[in-house]
C-alpha cells in the first residue's frame, strides 16, 4: 500500500479528513451553482480518487454539464477514481500523471473550477505562492478556486489569502473549523485570465518528514466535534 492510499483512511468518518470533504463539497456545490449555462470545466490537482468532487456530482442538476480531468500520479487512486467516475459520466478523465506540471492540463483549460486540496501543505512556502501566482493562467473568466491548507503553527493561510488577492482573486470564504486545524478557502477570479503555458512546474513535494504538514500540531483534533458533521 503506496503513503498516499494509506493517507485516505483519513477519510473515514470522525477523522479530520472528513471533515474537509465536507467543507469542500459544500463549496462545490456553491461553484457549480455559480456557473452560467452550459458546459463546465472543472480541473482537479493531485486528485486521489476523485471523491472531493465525484461525491457530489451523482444527482447535482449540473451533473451533465461537468467536463473534468481529475489529475493523480499514484496509479492505484488513479484507477480507483477512474473506475467511480466511469459511474458518474463519461465526460470525466482521471489522469494517471504529474499534477505539478501544467502540461498535465493542456486541453483542459482554462477551467471554470480548479481544485486545489492536499496540495499546499506538502510543498514550501515558495512553491504555494508560484503554484497561486500561475492559477489565473489556468482558469476562464470568474473561475472558481477552491484549495486547503492546515492552520498549524506556523500558519500560513493568512499569508496565502493575500497571495490570491495579489493574484487577482476576491475570496468567497475561508473555513477555518474550530477545534482542529482544517482550513479550506474559496476564490474568485475577478481578473483578466493570462496565457496557459503548458511547460511549467507548480510545485514539488517535499520529502514526508520535511513537509509542513508533519509538524507537530499539524493533525486535526476532532474528537470534541458533533458527530452530525460526519454524517453522510
């Protein structure tokens, strides 16, 4: 079993993953329903399986407008999300690749949902700010990001919430839940897109013991939080 098949156990209910899903698909929903009429690209970084977003298309009134590509380099979450998309629509690809290359999304974009989750808390702080800086090169006008980042000490979601903004990005909300150190934000491309280049490296994670999200502090405590917020 590869790290990052082990690391989605953490999606079991009660665990902080869980959580996030939550919060996530919650502002799916809110994307989609933003959207105008007609087809909806939709973009995925370091995917996993695919849940964050194939848990809510499944009777979603936008359900046959999605056009997705869902991007993973581990080949058995790979397989896994392509197997429950096939269940979903044929007009969503699960990629077997490098999401940190641009090139990975080449016909794709520019995108009107970008999803950017398990992703900032295991590159540099450097990394995140290239990876949000490129963002705009990879939506269509008013786009919608969404993408998580724990708040452990030292927290770097303010840092990021500016970085968006600096990048011509109004934030939608930024979750960040009581008790625990999920952080989930939203953000709404108000400026012009720029160019796609398909050549680019984003980000590189780092080893496991160097990644911020090792450090101490760095997991969830939900054990005092309702268990209704688990519930399907």
């Amino acid at each position: 079993m590869s790290e990052w098949v082990q690391w989605h156990s953490g999606y079991e209910k009660g665990q902080p993953l869980a959580l996030r899903l939550v919060v996530v698909q919650d502002l799916i929903r809110s994307a989609l329903e933003r959207c105008p009429p007609g087809p909806i690209r939709v973009i995925s970084m370091c995917a996993g399986d695919g849940r964050d977003l194939l848990g809510v298309l499944p009777g979603h009134p936008r359900q046959r407008d999605v056009l997705a590509r869902l991007v993973e380099l581990d080949r058995q979450l790979a397989a896994r999300g392509g197997a429950r998309a096939a269940g979903v629509s044929p007009s969503i690809e699960v990629v077997n690749a490098d999401a940190s290359t641009t090139s990975a999304y080449a016909g794709a974009v520019p995108a009107h949902i970008v999803l950017v989750c398990g992703i900032f808390g295991n590159i540099t702080d450097d990394d995140v700010r290239r990876t949000v800086e490129q963002l705009p090169s990879l939506c269509a006008p008013d786009a919608t990001v969404i993408w998580t980042r724990g708040t452990f000490a030292p927290d770097l979601t303010p840092a990021i919430r500016t970085w968006f903004e600096a990048s011509g990005f109004s934030e939608l909300t930024f979750v960040a839940i009581p008790d625990t150190t999920v952080g989930v934000g939203a953000n709404l491309l108000t400026s012009p897109p720029r160019a796609f280049d398909p050549n680019l490296r984003l980000f590189t994670f780092l080893p496991k013991e160097e990644r911020p999200s090792q450090r101490s502090g760095a997991r969830s405590d939900v054990a005092k939080l309702p268990k209704e917020l688990f519930e399907e």
